[in-house]
C-alpha cells in the first residue's frame, strides 16, 4: 500500500496566493475525479489571501468582527477559522477506502493520521505538539502561562463516498490579530490561544518545510 501511494498520489504546491473560491473549486473537481477512478489521490500545499471560513457547526456569534475580507461557509468539519498568506493549507483529497486497504475505512483513526503527521512536522523544530480530545486541532504548551495552550494547527475535513477532502492550516507566519476577530474553532477560553511557528521564533524556509510535509505523510503511513 505504502508504494502505491508513494507512487499514485499527485503533490500539488502553490507559491502564489490561491483565491479560496478557486480551491474549493478545484477540491470538488478532484473528489469527483477520485469517485469515478479518474484520479488516485492529491494532496496540494497552498496558502490563500485572507479569508475567515465557517465550517458546519460554526456559530454566528463566533465572529466577533466583520473585517473587510471574506467570509466563506464551508461543509467541512469544525467551526471558524482564518486562513491567510503565512497559513499553510494542506489540503488532503483521498479515497479513504484505498488509503485503508485491505482494511476498512475509519474516519477517526484519518484524522488522527493527520494530527500524528503535523506533530512529526513540528518535532523537526523541536516543537512538542499534542492532541487534547475535547479541542480539535495540535496544541503547544505556552512557556510564559502555566496551564496554557496555544492552537499552532487547525484540522477540518469532509468526507463523500469515503472521499475526503479539506485538511490542515498549520501557521507558519500569519498575522495573528486576525484570530482576534473570532472564536477560532468555537473555543473562547482565555488560556486557549493561537500561535505559530514565527510566535515561538522558529526560522524556516518554505521549500525546506514543504519538503518534510511530504517527507512526513510517507513516513507517518508507516505506522498505520
């Protein structure tokens, strides 16, 4: 299985702003493709310009600010979120039915392939990620506030006929006001913020990250 995905799947990056209708778009060109066996799979690393999306169980009172940039209304999993140039997308367009081969689909268990492959990204800058099951996403301990988190990665999918797709914001360098303006993903709670790789002054570069993003998903489907 590890060698057919390695070989089949399709690694799209984008180093220009991509418009957020435009990979939607594409995103449900590609799962149409992957149901009708035109397509094994894609996986595309993309930033977009910025933009507040609600997923499916977003609540109107979570944005807290209408700035002037776009709101979108998503059926993927979770609540708000922002997306903007230093957020990295990785967007996982999969026929979980193939990825799970010979055994059967889980949902639960894809996400939590995804959570286990961003926390292998961050440990390459000696990031400690974790997983807290009542809070979505990968959380980092905040060094200054004991007892506090912060958000450094955000996880929403969909699935159609066993086809997922919509995945990861891992932030990088965005500007983190704009967290300021929602609820991100429904939690309001003082000690629960948002960070990213530039707010715990770590240095990358992109080429290099993207490299251990792919790097990381073969390695991770290892442990499957």
């Amino acid at each position: 299985m590890i060698n057919e995905i390695k070989e089949k799947i399709k690694w799209k990056v984008s180093n220009n702003l991509v418009n957020y209708e435009d990979a939607t778009i594409f995103m449900e060109n590609e799962v149409e493709n992957i149901i009708q066996n035109n397509s094994y799979g894609t996986i595309w690393l993309c930033q977009h310009p910025s933009v507040f999306t609600a997923g499916i169980s977003a609540k109107e009172k979570d944005l807290m600010n209408k700035k002037q940039i776009p709101v979108f209304h998503t059926n993927r999993g979770g609540q708000y979120t922002y997306h903007g140039p230093g957020v990295q997308i990785i967007y996982v367009m999969l026929n979980l039915k193939q990825f799970f081969d010979p055994n059967s689909p889980d949902i639960a268990k894809f996400v939590n392939f995804l959570e286990k492959w961003i926390i292998n990204i961050l440990s390459n800058f000696k990031i400690e990620g974790h997983i807290r099951k009542d809070r979505v996403g990968i959380w980092v301990e905040n060094k200054d506030k004991k007892g506090y988190e912060d958000k450094i990665a955000a996880i929403g999918i969909k699935v159609k006929k066993w086809v997922c797709y919509h995945g990861i914001a891992l932030n990088l360098n965005p500007d983190l006001s704009f967290f300021k303006d929602i609820i991100p993903c429904g939690i309001s709670e003082e000690k629960f913020q948002v960070t990213s790789l530039a707010a715990l002054n770590k240095e990358f570069n992109i080429k290099d990250l993207h490299e251990m993003i792919k790097k990381g998903f073969l390695e991770q489907i290892k442990e499957l």
